[in-house]
C-alpha cells in the first residue's frame, strides 16, 4: 500500500468504509479488495457507504476498481453508496455511471 493511501471500516458500521489519499495503479488494488471485504461483512439488501472526502486523486485503475466492486455488490444484492464525495471526483463519478444511481447517504 502506498504512504498516504489508507481505507478505514468504521468500528462502529461495518459497512462503512473512509478512503483517503490518491487511487491509482498502486492503491486501486487494496481499495478493490477492501470493498469486496466491507461487501461480505453486511446483509443482503443493505448498502456499504464509502466516504470519498479525503480522496485527492483517482486514476482509471481507480475508477476501474470502483466500477469492479460496484458490480460485485450488485450482483450479492448489496448497493455501494459513495458519500462526501469531492466536487472533482463527482464528475468522474458521473461520467462512469456510478453517481447516476447512488443517493447520498445521510
């Protein structure tokens, strides 16, 4: 994992997750497979919320990860619900399909 790059499950909330730093070549590994773990932790029909607050920069590695792991939540009837998400990464969001659908989480 890169210095800088850390994905933080909420003690408290399983199913929520805090990326923070730049998703890249590097790190959208790490983040796709910590998705997938947040993805096995919760119930079918329930969302895992992903706080992208503290994320400055997202590659297309990264935006591949988060289309991967969208679908493999999909498919185990688990919806990924991206939160805080910075004004220049809501656009890649929106270009990929992934905003287009997901509500914020209060």
């Amino acid at each position: 994992m890169r210095p800088g790059f850390t994905i933080a499950r909420t003690p408290s909330d399983h199913g929520s997750l805090t990326v923070r730093g730049e998703i890249d070549v590097c790190t959208a590994p790490d983040l796709r497979d910590g998705l997938r773990s947040a993805v096995h932790a919760v119930t079918r029909g329930t969302a895992v919320k992903v706080d992208l607050s503290a994320v400055s920069f997202i590659d297309s590695r990264g935006l591949t990860a988060l289309v991967e792991a969208e679908a493999y939540a999909s498919v185990r009837g688990i919806r990924l619900v991206f939160t805080e998400v910075p004004a220049r990464i809501t656009r890649l969001l929106t270009l990929t399909g992934l905003s287009q659908s997901r509500p914020e989480a209060s």
